[in-house]
C-alpha cells in the first residue's frame, strides 16, 4: 500500500513523467511485472503423526503451503521405517502432478530412486528432519544439526560437573540411524570424550522410549553405581531414567535432546537437567517457501539447511548460550 501511495503523490506532482512511466509498464511484456506466485500441487510426505514432532512438522508444512494458496496433497509412514507407503505416495504425487514434494524420508536410502525419478520429471524434492544418502539425492534438507545439538548438551554437562571427576552413562538409539549417531558423537565432541575414554561408565541402547530408557538404566546403575552424568538420546528415554535414578541415588546430571513440551517440563521439575530444543514448525515452513521459491523461478534450494537449535535449562552455565523453561513453555512442540 505504501508504494501506491507514493505512486499517487508522484502524479499529482508530476503528471507528464508518471504517464509516460505508466505507458512503458503497459507496452512492456507481461513477464517483466511482477506477477502472481504460481498456484500448483505440492506434495508433503511424512513419518507417523502420532509423534507429536512428525504432527508439528507436517501442520507447519500444510498451513505454509496454503498460505501460498497451494493445493495440497499429504502421506504419511504408518510406522518407523515404512518407505514403502513413502514410495506410494510420491509415485501418486508424480502422477499427479505435483511440481514440488516435502519429504520427512522413513529410511535414507530406500527413498533415493523414487526421488531420483520426481527430480527426473522436473518436480522439486526437499527433506526435512533429516537427509537422504547420500544429501544430493534431494535438492536439499531443511533439518536440526544434531551434531552440533549433542555438542551443546555435552559441553553443559561438562560445564555443570565442574572438577568433579566424570562417570558417564549414554543411553542411545540404534547407531545406524544418522540422527542417533550425530547426537552421539557430538555429546562426546562437546564433553572432551572419545569412544574409548576412561570417563565413559556404560552406553545402552534403547527404542527412546521411558520403557526402555528405565530398564537399560536399571542395569546401568547397577553395574555402575558411580555414575554422575547422563547422555539419553531424547526425553522420553531420559524420563524412563530417571525412574531407575530415584529408586538409587538422585546426584546424576541428566540430559537430553529434542525440546518438547514434555520434555521441557521434565527440565522444570528438575528429572532433566538440560535439553537442546529444535523446531520441527521451522523445518515445514522453510521448505515449503523454498519449493514455492523454486517452481516460481527463484534461486533452486541446494545443500544443507540448519533450522536452529537452543539449550533449555534453568541452571545456565557461564560461556554457553541458553533459554530458561518459561521460553521453553513458550516455544516447545507437542503436549
């Protein structure tokens, strides 16, 4: 509205040059003005919505894309790891045509010919939460740098121990999976540790879930009853280890990864010390207005797209950045 304001004044002030301007727009082609974004099909293809995070991601995408007046069509996996309704469902997209699809890839390799075969057809292919393999499969991905999440974590917990000597407990997912391996890795980067290191008390592997969370530390304070510190690979296998911690000793510094709504609220009841929250609504939208950017003829999205990360704690650490639970309330995904 501004600039037709401006326009309007401009004639009143000088009539014959705003003519003359106003006659070259109209003889002008057509492409030369600015147009109207294109309206087409995006497809948005997920993992299972009963994860509050895959729900947050896919709402975020779908009311993205219709804010660019988008039809939309959705899929989703119906349990971990099932590329096959994927596959589905980006075929019926292609056939539909769709000119660009959003996909949240249930297995990293068995998605890469389909997508191969969108790409083919001209359609723009971004992830999201995590990449393909290898990541050049898709235009690019729009995901959390877990990396630098279990980095974070590691240096807090580092930091909050202080000169106590370190005994630490990691309760990971199947190291197969990139996100696991990625939180992992950088757990032990942020903590000054390596896979051999003297400090590492016990690993266990669980489903990330408070069952398993609480039976492998069980056995671990067990086995290790000197244990002080506290890597999970996301809140609700920290919440399971907290139930065998308070069956034995309370003194453990717990961490996580994810930042959901529950998982915040486990920071503030004190089960968690510290977790490092991502934006699964960031991850949808940047990846919808990137595709929009790409069929409208813009720059085409390449590479790897950090969508951000915070440490959420009420016990903040002198040289590492962090937000209080109250902000974590405020910006968590799911209950």
């Amino acid at each position: 509205m501004k600039h037709h304001h401006e326009t309007g004044r401009h004639l009143r002030r000088s009539t014959i040059p705003a003519a003359i301007a106003l006659a070259g727009l109209l003889i002008a082609p057509f492409g030369q003005v600015a147009q109207a974004e294109e309206k087409f099909l995006i497809g948005i293809v997920e993992l299972q919505l009963a994860n509050p995070f895959f729900g947050k991601l896919q709402k975020a995408a779908v009311d993205a894309a219709k804010k660019h007046g988008l039809e939309v069509m959705t899929a989703e996996a119906t349990v971990a790891g099932d590329s096959a309704t994927q596959i589905a469902a980006i075929e019926n997209m292609i056939n539909r045509g769709a000119k660009g699809i959003v996909l949240d890839p249930a297995n990293a390799f068995a998605l890469v010919p389909i997508v191969k075969k969108a790409r083919d057809a001209g359609i723009v292919v971004v992830t999201t939460n995590t990449s393909l393999g290898p990541m050049t499969a898709a235009d690019a991905s729009f995901e959390t740098d877990n990396l630098a999440a279990g980095t974070l974590i590691g240096q807090w917990a580092k930091a909050k121990l202080g000169a106590t000597p370190a005994r630490v407990a990691m309760l990971d997912y199947d190291l197969s999976d990139k996100t696991a391996k990625a939180r992992h890795d950088g757990f032990l980067k942020g903590f000054g540790l390596t896979e051999d290191s003297p400090e590492i008390a016990g690993t266990a592997l669980t489903m990330g879930n408070v069952e398993t969370g609480q039976a492998a530390m069980e056995n671990l304070i067990s086995a290790h009853p000197d244990i002080n510190v506290l890597y999970t690979i996301n809140e609700p296998a920290a919440q399971g280890a907290f139930l065998a911690i308070k069956k034995g000793k309370g003194d453990i510094v717990v961490t996580s990864i994810d930042g959901s709504c529950s998982g915040v609220r486990s920071v503030v009841d004190g089960t968690i010390g510290a977790t490092v929250m991502q934006f699964p609504s960031r991850m949808g939208e940047m990846a919808v207005d990137a595709v929009v950017k790409a069929v409208n003829g813009g720059e085409k999205p390449s590479g790897f797209h950090n969508t951000g990360t915070i440490l959420i704690t009420d016990h903040s650490v002198e040289g590492i950045e962090s937000k209080d639970t109250k902000w974590g309330l405020e910006n968590c995904w799911g209950e």
